[in-house]
C-alpha cells in the first residue's frame, strides 16, 4: 500500500505509483514500484540531512547498495532538506529509484524532523551551517539547527538510532544535538574524522586526525561521501580484529586526560555497534600538546554554543 502524504513530504514506497507535491494528490511524475527481493530481515530506515547536496548525492547511492548496512540488509531512506530543496530532491529520489537497487525498499522526501526521522536506525546530518554574516550568527543557526535535530531524533526516532554528524563544527553540533537528546544513549553520537585517519592511513598513529582538528575543515564532496560510508560501515558491522579506526566521540572516561563534556576524536574499536576507545596509548610529547591545544578550542566552541542555547532559550 503506497504512502499518501499532504504537505511537502513525498513517500515512495512499493506500490505507488506517483510522487506528490505541495498540493493534495497533485502527480507530478510517475514511477515504477520498488523492486521486492527475497529478503528476510525487516530494513533498516537511514534518515540523510541535507540530502540535496553533493556529499548525499554520493553517499546516498552507497547506502542504497549495501557498501553501509551489508548487501543482505534492507534499507528505506528518508531525505530530508529545506523546503526550497525538495524539488532536487525529488530528483534525487527518481534517479535512486532508476537504479533499481534490490536493496531498496522505500523512501521518503521530506523538509519535517517529525517526518525523516520517524523510527530511524541510523542518522546522518549533513546539514551543518555555512553562511552567517557574524560568526555569533554562524553560531546562533548552527545551534538552533542542532538543537531541533536532536529534540526530534529524542522524540521520533529509534531510541537504539546511531547519529553521525558530518561537516563544519561537527563536534560541537554533534554535542548539542546529543545533550539535545537525553534518551538516547551518548555513545549512540559520533562525528567524522575519519577521512584524516584513511588518508594518513601509512602512519600508523592517531596523529592525523587530531592534528587536523578533526572533522572541522572539510572540502571535496566525494572524500568526505567516502568516509562517512566507511565510518558507518564499520560502526554498524564493526572493526576487524587487530583493526582500529578513528571517531569523534564523547570524552567522558577516556584515559588521554581530554576533559569530559566533549565530543573529541579518538582512536576506536567496534564491536557489536558499540564503539570503544583504545586505553594506553603510549603517546609522543608533540601529539600530547596538539591534543591538549585541540581539546581547549571544542572546550571554547563548547561555551559558545552553551551560551547560544540559553540566550536563544532553546
């Protein structure tokens, strides 16, 4: 039975047969019905922010054909952006359906946190702020944009949802979209670094990623697609055995003497989707000092963006 729904949102599901619009049952575009294969497990919902970008664009085809959640599970994917995008993503959401991936089994387009992230498993926010004539208003958006993520992830999605944060501040975003939701686990919020890490990867240490500052600074749309379909893959099938990988995560408890309260990248193991900081680390003086310098600029970031919730009284 098709998804019929009013508004903005487009549902995509086996059976229907046209995309809607704005208007009530206005068809804008007919499609073929998703493909069904013989697939036992029930799929896995993967709700993508700014999904009308280029870094979706190519991570959202990874997803679509198992490089994520393995080539036996199913997935639907929700793609959501402002509503001024959701022409491209209808766009988007026909090209995924021509491709006719067995894996696919539904999507939905949405501009509504209440709608993309209803019952998600997995997470991906893509849609850090970018442009602010002020950095306090760079700030102010950017937290505002975080907090309603997290209040919606906290109240529509799986209570198990494994949330990634991709882009400027992740960091920091990521950490106000998971003090935004107290009823998910905080192990359950990681940022991206990891693209430091596979680049860098001949030096076998957790130097790179932290020298760079992490997930802050990142600019070619497919490096960063790449390695955010790698650090899902390995948190949601886990690090080989003697493997190790590099996440951004809550601080609490590390061992590295980096101040609790942050998200902070740390040299992880995955086992079970449950991530693990690797203890005891024997660590150079050099990388000890970059590490304290990096960990006092989130702490900074961190006060701004405190700050912005309780002045916005968000």
């Amino acid at each position: 039975m098709g998804e019929v729904l009013i508004g903005r949102e487009v549902g995509l599901r086996h059976g229907l047969g046209c995309v809607h619009n704005s208007r009530v049952n206005d068809c804008v575009a007919p499609l073929t019905p998703l493909p069904r294969v013989p697939l036992q497990a029930e799929p896995v919902k993967v709700a993508v922010t700014g999904a009308a970008g280029p870094t979706a664009y190519s991570l959202l085809y990874s997803i679509a054909n198992g490089e994520v959640c393995g080539d036996q599970q199913p997935v639907a994917l929700a793609l959501l952006d402002s509503s001024s995008m959701l022409g491209v993503l209808r766009g988007v959401a026909m090209e995924l359906q021509d491709c006719a991936f067995p894996l696919l089994q539904g999507m939905t387009v949405t501009d509504r946190d209440e709608v993309g992230f209803v019952g998600a498993d997995v997470a991906v926010l893509l849609d850090a702020v970018s442009d602010g004539a002020e950095p306090s208003d760079l700030w102010k958006a950017s937290v505002r944009r975080f907090r309603a993520h997290g209040r919606a992830l906290d109240t529509y999605a799986s209570k198990a949802v494994k949330v990634l944060v991709v882009g400027g501040s992740a960091n920091t975003n990521c950490l106000v979209a998971m003090i935004s939701a107290p009823s998910i686990p905080a192990g359950n919020f990681t940022c991206l670094t990891r693209r430091d890490r596979d680049r860098d990867q001949a030096v076998p240490h957790w130097e790179a990623p932290v020298m760079r500052a992490g997930a802050h600074r990142f600019s070619n749309s497919a490096s960063v697609a790449k390695a955010t379909c790698d650090h899902l893959s390995a948190w949601w099938s886990g690090t080989k055995q003697g493997e190790w990988t590099s996440m951004g995560v809550v601080s609490d408890r590390n061992g590295y003497g980096i101040p609790e309260g942050l998200i902070y990248p740390f040299p992880v193991t995955v086992q079970a989707g449950r991530w693990h900081i690797i203890p005891g680390l024997v660590l150079p003086p050099l990388l000890r000092q970059k590490m304290a310098l990096y960990a006092r600029e989130l702490l900074r970031e961190r006060d701004i963006a405190l700050a912005s919730l309780v002045k916005s009284h968000l």
